[in-house]
C-alpha cells in the first residue's frame, strides 16, 4: 500500500514507433559497423486513482551507432 488508500500505481509504455535509418560499412569479412538516425514516438500510461489516471506521448529524434558481427557464415 502506498498510504491513503491508494492500492497501487503504474507506469506502462505500451507502444511506440520509430522511423529510422541505417548506413554502414564492413570492417572485416564478418562484421559491420553501422550510423543510424530517424524519429521516434512513445505512449506512455500512468494507472493511478483519479485525477493521476493520465495517459501522453513522448517523441524525438533517435541517433546512433553500433556493431554487426556475424557468428557463423550461415
């Protein structure tokens, strides 16, 4: 219990979407190293007794960069 009545409280993100694109280039023979950037979208829902049962949406844009490494040739 959270204290006066309350029985619980809540925080869900229940779907999102992203849009993004990605560019990358062999280091070796089996890995890839990659840039990505695009725009992304979040729903947030707050479950909690009335008035704090809220739900919104949160964007931005998305940056980054990562590793690709093959673990066998298949």
């Amino acid at each position: 219990l959270l204290g006066g009545g309350v029985d619980s409280i809540s925080l869900n993100t229940d779907y999102g979407f992203d849009v993004l694109g990605r560019i990358g280039m062999k280091v070796n023979e089996a890995t890839l190293a990659y840039a990505l950037a695009g725009y992304s979208w979040q729903h947030f829902k707050l479950d909690a007794p009335a008035p704090l049962d809220v739900d919104w949406g949160s964007s931005g844009f998305s940056v980054g960069a990562g590793l690709e490494t093959a673990l066998s040739d298949k």
